[in-house]
C-alpha cells in the first residue's frame, strides 16, 4: 500500500466526514462550501503535481484515510 501524505489523508477524511453530514443534513450551504473546499484541496494537493491520479489511487487513498484494511 503506498503512503499518502498525512496533510492529504486528513484532508480525504474530513472530505468523508463532512459528504456524511451532508447527507444527513441535505442543503446546508456550510457544508456544502466545506465540501467543495476540501475537494479542491485533495484534488489539487501537491502529492498529484507530477500526474493525475488513476481511480485505483483515488481508492486507496480513501481507504487509508479511512482506517479500513486493504481491499
């Protein structure tokens, strides 16, 4: 399993946590700002500087971040 950045692996988490209160809370405008935020900062993060990620990166990195095992 490759390693992720940890400033990246807490961004994805609280990406997760925040799409989670989203859910349960549908139209709240702070949490759809913090979304689209956070989304920005993993998508953007420096650790993508060379490429884009491929889907099985994005994967990992969200199993990482989320404290699951390996698929």
């Amino acid at each position: 399993m490759r390693s992720f950045p940890h400033d990246l692996a807490r961004a994805q988490r609280e990406w997760s946590a925040t799409y989670r209160q989203l859910a349960e809370h549908p139209g709240r405008t702070e949490l759809r700002r913090r979304l689209h935020r956070l989304s920005a900062q993993v998508f953007f993060h420096p650790h993508w500087q060379q490429a884009r990620p491929r889907p099985a990166e994005w994967w990992e990195l969200r199993d990482q971040a989320s404290g699951r095992p390996d698929r």
